[in-house]
C-alpha cells in the first residue's frame, strides 16, 4: 500500500523475531529485505549500513545467492546515493556471484528462489531508471525482459516503470508513458499504493508547460486516485 510507516514496523518486527530465533541466515535475510526495503525508499546511508550488518550475519562462508542478492540490494543503495561508480561496481560483485550458483545447487532456505543474470539485468534496469542512464536500460532491457514476463504481474508493473524510467531520460517520451500507462492499470487493478506512487515518480521526471495527449491522458488516469 505504500505505507512506508507500517512497513518499517513490521520489518522490525521480522528481524526481532529472527533474531530471537537465532538463525544467522534468517537474520541476514531479513536485515537484508530491510535494506533493499530502504534502498528503494530513497534511504541510502541506513541501506548500506544494513547491508553491513547483513553481511556481518552471514559470516565468510555466505551462500553464493545470498552474495549475489545483497550485492544487487547495495547497488540499488548507491544508485539512490547518486553514485554511479559504486553502483556499476556493486552490479558487476552481484553477477560475478550469481556466476558462481550452479544449476543443482538448492537456494538455501530463506533464499527460496533463483538469482541469476537475468535479475542482475532487472537490477541494472532498476538503478538505471534512479541515476537517469538511458544506456543502463536499454543495454540490459533484453535479459531483464526474461524477469518481466515471470514473477507476480505487480512486480513485473515494477519493473516496467523503471523502464519507462529510462526511455524518459533518453527523451522517449511516447514510450515511457505507454508503458507506464500500463503498468499504473496493473497498480489501480491490485489497488497498488507502491505502483502508484513509482508513477508518479515518473511523472514528476517530465516537466512542460504544454504536455503531449499521452502525458496529459496519464496525467487525467492518475488524477483522483486515492489508495
């Protein structure tokens, strides 16, 4: 629903009772959901730092998958610190990990899915879209699109709003918002205060004093929206 104060108490919740299970892997995975949690809110410094304090769970001998995601969750942390460098680097940490995940090897519980270029792809679509690269979305759009048709429809609407994201900032503005019309029906259908909220994100990235019909139509679509 997009309610970024419930989210956090409940997130608390989760590590606490993590932690008093006194499961390393547990606790690390939840400090990590926090992180990209915080990651995508914008929060850079309190991500990483939970990134750190995730890492420090697992210890030196971490499951490959769990490098792999926190690596994607670090560099979600330094492209909403504006850090293109640091986040390139994270992106490129998180593929050399997920290269290291063999077809037989289980995801170790909690890690109860794949991780795997493709999500490296999606990742780097996604910290295109917040730094403003047109370059990162569409050279990673191709092995992303294999995220974009698995998964829930709402986090494939995500997904799509981050590419719309980067067609804005390569000026494909027809683009950007036909996508983005899309994927805001899917968060108005779901009742989606997330979707709804990353496009307005993305509306808020185009300024005109006289908009095109496919803006101003997005713009009637989002009007009086209450979730």
């Amino acid at each position: 629903m997009g309610d970024y104060g419930s989210a956090r108490t409940w997130y608390g919740s989760a590590v606490k009772a993590a932690r008093s299970a006194a499961n390393p892997l547990l606790t690390a995975y939840q400090v990590g959901s926090l992180a990209q949690f915080e990651a995508h809110a914008g929060n850079a410094s309190q991500a990483l730092d939970l990134c750190r304090a995730a890492r420090k769970q697992l210890g030196a001998g971490r499951p490959h998958i769990a490098d792999a995601w926190l690596s994607s969750v670090e560099a979600l942390a330094h492209a909403a610190a504006r850090d293109e460098a640091a986040a390139d680097a994270a992106l490129t940490a998180a593929a050399r990990s997920a290269e290291k995940i063999t077809d037989d090897e289980s995801p170790p519980w909690p890690w109860v899915f794949t991780f795997n270029d493709n999500k490296v792809a999606a990742c780097r679509v996604s910290c295109g879209a917040r730094l403003g690269i047109p370059r990162w979305v569409s050279g990673a759009q191709d092995s992303a699109g294999a995220v974009m048709t698995a998964g829930h429809e709402k986090q494939r609407a995500l997904l799509a709003l981050d590419v719309a994201s980067g067609h804005l900032a390569g000026g494909r503005l027809d683009a950007a918002f036909g996508l983005g019309s899309r994927a805001l029906e899917i968060g108005l259908r779901y009742k989606s205060g997330r979707i709804v909220e990353r496009a307005r994100a993305l509306r808020r990235g185009y300024t005109s004093a006289t908009p095109a019909k496919i803006v101003r139509d997005f713009d009637e679509r989002l009007y009086g929206v209450f979730l």
